[in-house]
C-alpha cells in the first residue's frame, strides 16, 4: 500500500476586490518568490486587500501584498510588503498595458493559491472602479440572499 500525499490548498482571496471594482478580464500569472515566502503562503499568512498592479518598463509588479515573516525564518527572512514580479507571457503583458494606457483600467489581485505542482499563482484581474450606486446595489443583492437563505433553513 502507497501513503497518499494529501496537500491543503491554500487558496487566499481578496473580497474587497470583487465589492470594489467590476472585473473585466482575469488572468493567472506566476509570482517570483524568495524561499520563506512560499513557507509563509502554504501556511495561509498572506493579506491581498490593499494590493494592486502596475507596471515598471515591461515587467508587471505587484505592491502591498503582504505576506508576513516566516516564523521559523532567521536573519535572512523576506521583508512583508516587498514588490513581488509577477510572470505573464509576453503578449499578455503588452494587451494589459495598452488596456491600462487607453482605458483608465486596473489591474488587482483577486486571489492567490497553489497549483497542482507546488507552484504559488496568482488570480488578477483587469478591473474598473465601481460607483457608489453599483456598491449599494452589492450590498442589497447580498442581503436579499442572505435573507432567502434564512427563510429556506
């Protein structure tokens, strides 16, 4: 008999997003971590709230996620709020940037987990801003089914 294996998925969402803005497009894209930061992520200690996309020459960053220390790390721990390089392909990168340019788009994390091979991904979504209206209309839409779901139990 072979001992299964059996991972956790660690799978962090970022709701804030989704109540914020109206996503537009997502794409998956590879993130370029240090060693302790994909020991801090397994262990689910990651905040995307605040974080968001951008461009630096050709290359797609992204700044304020916040994965904190390792707990087991020494004196060469990552720093928490450092900006992490995010891997799209080429042609992915140059549809995003003319989208951003002429558009007044954005770009932010919607979630981040970990693949099928152990690798750290990232959910991003090419999104714009919501209006008040739009963010009240989120709420009463929520409550309704939360309301319905009472009514049902």
């Amino acid at each position: 008999m072979a001992a299964e294996k059996i991972e956790k998925k660690v799978a962090i969402q970022n709701r804030r997003a989704r109540f914020e803005y109206e996503i537009l497009d997502r794409y998956t894209a590879g993130i370029q971590l240090l060693g302790t930061e994909i020991k801090s992520i397994r262990q689910g200690k990651v905040n995307l709230s605040d974080s968001y996309c951008y461009f630096k020459g050709d290359e797609l960053f992204v700044k304020n996620m916040h994965i904190a220390e390792y707990s087991h790390g020494n004196i060469m721990n990552h720093e928490p709020l450092r900006e992490r390089k995010l891997l799209l392909t080429r042609r992915e990168l140059h549809k995003l940037r003319e989208l951003i340019k002429n558009q007044g788009l954005t770009i932010v994390p919607l979630s981040l987990f970990i693949n099928d091979r152990g690798l750290a991904k990232m959910d991003i979504a090419l999104v714009r801003g919501k209006k008040l209206y739009d963010k009240r209309e989120s709420i009463k839409e929520r409550d309704q089914k939360r309301e319905m779901d009472r009514l049902r139990l």
